[in-house]
C-alpha cells in the first residue's frame, strides 16, 4: 500500500493538471465581451451613428477612407470572437472571483457561476448565438470591403439584436421570465 500512494498522488495531480489545462484553453466570455465585442460594437456604431443623413439612411459622404478601414478592423475583431466561442470545446463564464456586470443590483443580473450553469446546460444554443455573432462580423468585413451602405446598415442596425438573443438566455434569463 505504501509503494501505491505515491503513484495514486501523481495520477491524481496529473489528471487534475489536465483539467485545469483543458479548462485554460476554454475562452473566457466575459473577456471576450469586455474587450472585444462591446468595444467593437461600440466603435461600429460611432462610425455609422453620426453618419445617418438626413433621410436616415447612411451618408457616403460622412464615412471617411479611414473609417472604412476601421470598419474592416472591427469586422474581423466581431468575426475572431465570434468563431473563437463557437468553435472551442466550451466556453468559461467569467474568471474566478470576477464579478458580471449589474451582479447583485435590482436589474438581477446573474451571477457568474450562474451563467455557468446556463452556458453549460445548453452548448448547442450558445454555439449558434456564437455562429450569428461571427456571421456579423463577416457581414462588416463584407460591408467594408464593398462600401456597401446597406449591408453596414443592416449590420448596425442588427447587431444589438444579435448580442441581446444570446444574453436573454445565458447572462439574464430570469429578466425574460417577467
């Protein structure tokens, strides 16, 4: 029995190692959302909002050369993330001790562990939320490689759209029970 102990402790510190390694290669959504998608978003809309026109649609004329590039930029940012949590065995909530936004105010948001669960009963279904959220940001890599007006303001105008369908059910579904 005691030549077996050791042995036991180091397939166990092996395994648990593993998981935790397996777990670091997970994406981390609440990362994921703070320094990229809502920054991106963001800045997609401090592009398009100050160039609606008169009519209200988008202004050629109020979209610079510059702009467009950063179109293209923010387009490939929505479009990394979005595969990025698609395509991965599974995501990771927030990090440990890390606080979600609203957690424990009167807009009873979840908390992480919360949202874990939630995350982790329904893969499938975040999977696809994912897949729209990369499939927006092509749709600006398109609308900037094209000058297309239309296509950046369908995007635009969608885009909230596209991050509310998901956070209804994994970040405040008990707010879509009401």
């Amino acid at each position: 029995m005691k030549f077996l102990a050791p042995w036991v402790c180091i397939a166990s510190l092996t395994i648990f190692g593993a998981a935790q390694a397996a777990d670091a290669a997970k994406p981390v959504v609440q990362v994921q959302m703070q320094t990229k998608v809502n920054p991106m978003g963001l800045a997609l809309w401090d592009i398009t909002n100050p160039a609606i026109g008169d009519d209200g649609n988008l202004d050629p004329k109020k979209i610079t050369a510059a702009q467009w590039a950063r179109l293209l930029e923010i387009g490939k940012a929505l479009e990394e993330s979005g595969r990025t949590l698609a395509t991965t065995g599974g995501v990771i909530a927030a990090l440990p001790g890390a606080k979600l936004q609203d957690e424990g105010t009167a807009a009873a948001a979840s908390k992480a562990a919360d949202v874990q669960r939630f995350l982790d009963a329904k893969p499938a279904v975040f999977r696809t939320h994912a897949l729209a959220l990369q499939k927006t940001g092509a749709s600006v890599v398109t609308a900037a490689t094209r000058k297309d007006l239309k296509i950046l303001s369908d995007v635009s105008n969608g885009l909230d759209e596209v991050c509310e369908k998901c956070h209804v059910i994994f970040w405040y579904p008990q707010l879509a029970k009401r």
